[in-house]
C-alpha cells in the first residue's frame, strides 16, 4: 500500500512538472486567454454587485506607452531588472519591519515583485495558503527562466485588473482616458500605475487625493530602468 502510494505520489509530482513547464512555455509566446481571478471575479460578482461582465484586449508590449511600464515598474517593483524574481532583501525587510507596523496599526510593508503578482494571477488561485506560496515560489523561477523580464512585464500590464471588470493596461486606459494604451501620457500613465494596488477603489479618470499624491511620487521615479 505504502509503495503504491509513492508510485502515484512520484508520478503525480513529475506530471506536474513537465505539464507546468509545457504551459509556462506555450504562454511565453501565446497570450494567456483567462486568469483565475477574472473568473473567481465573475462567480463572486451576483452576491457582490460587482460588474458581470469582463473588459479585456490583449496588446503587444510594443503597442503600449513606455510611460506605462515606467510607472508600474517605479510604483510596484524598482528592483523589477535585477533581481530574479524574488527581492529578498525586501522579503528580509518586511519581516523586520512589519510586526512594528502592524502593533501601531500600519498596514504590512509588501515585499511582492512584478513576477510575483504576474504568477499569482496567470497560475494561482486568489487565496492565500502556505500551499499557493510554495507554488508561487516555483512558479516565479519558472517564469523568470522561460519568460525572461520583457515578456513578464507584458503579461502583467496585459491580465491585471484595472477596475470592476476591467482588466489590461489597453482597456484600462479606454476605460479610464478613452484613448488607447499606445497614447497614454506620462500623467495618464502615472495615474494608472497609482491604482495598481486597489483598482476597484481607486480611479485614474476621478483621481482622489492620495491617487494624486501617490501619481506624483511615481512620476518621479520614472527613470526606472525597463525592458526594452
């Protein structure tokens, strides 16, 4: 019993891996169609009186403003070209610092890389487990190595969500500024990297304070360096 338990347990385990190395790799050239959140976003959305509905158009990295990856890398991830796919430092960090804010009521410091956030939505399911984080782990060196950083950072402008039902930096900047991904400005821009964080509370077209607070800030980290 013992050794037929190891027999499935081995050949479920490299079923896995040749099967999420065969779908990391068809994805490194083939736009992904859906992500697990857009769906756990449309079963929930009757019992939230969210948006049914899901707005999403795939563009390439080169039809969209550089401005836009600027942002997002120097909002999200400023060490998104060095390191390789996990910022440990910052993991290090987070832990030092967080009990401390938590104790006087400060949200957690986030230590969560643009890979990271890319392999949580294309691969994992929207709940938190020690289970998904060991899978992330994985997943987020599979990427770095099949993907490489240009092709992250496409897939993560192209499936995050950028307000109810909306989803890509190409909708998102229809939605938010009627133009297209392309035309963005660098204040466009920036305003939609502002939102990142919490798109279905924040706007980029009815910006709050903070929004524009935070804008600004990004704005001044812009010379982040990006794929080309």
């Amino acid at each position: 019993m013992l050794k037929t338990i190891l027999v499935w347990t081995m050949r479920s385990a490299v079923a896995f891996l040749l099967g999420s190395v065969v779908v990391v790799g068809l994805l490194r050239f083939i736009p992904p169609a859906a992500t697990p959140l857009m769906v756990w976003r449309f079963v929930k959305a009757p019992f939230t009186g969210n948006s049914m509905l899901i707005r999403h158009r795939w563009v390439s990295y080169d039809n969209i403003s550089a401005w836009v990856p600027r942002g997002v890398v120097g909002g999200e991830d400023g060490g998104f070209m060095r390191h390789k796919g996990i910022d440990w430092n910052a993991v290090e960090r987070a832990k030092r610092v967080n009990a401390a804010r938590i104790k006087r009521g400060r949200p957690p410091l986030g230590a969560s890389t643009i890979t990271m956030q890319t392999c949580k939505n294309v691969f994992l399911v929207p709940w938190r487990s020690m289970i998904r984080k060991a899978f992330e782990v994985y997943f987020v060196y599979l990427t770095e190595a099949l993907w490489g950083k240009r092709r992250i950072l496409e897939v993560y402008l192209n499936m995050i969500e950028w307000g109810d039902g909306v989803y890509g930096v190409e909708q998102g900047a229809r939605t938010a500024f009627g133009v297209s991904a392309k035309d963005l400005t660098r204040d466009q821009a920036a305003r939609l990297a502002a939102i990142v964080p919490n798109p279905r509370i924040f706007s980029a077209s009815n910006p709050s304070a903070y929004t524009l607070r935070r804008a600004s800030w990004i704005r001044g980290r812009m010379g982040t360096a990006i794929p080309k």
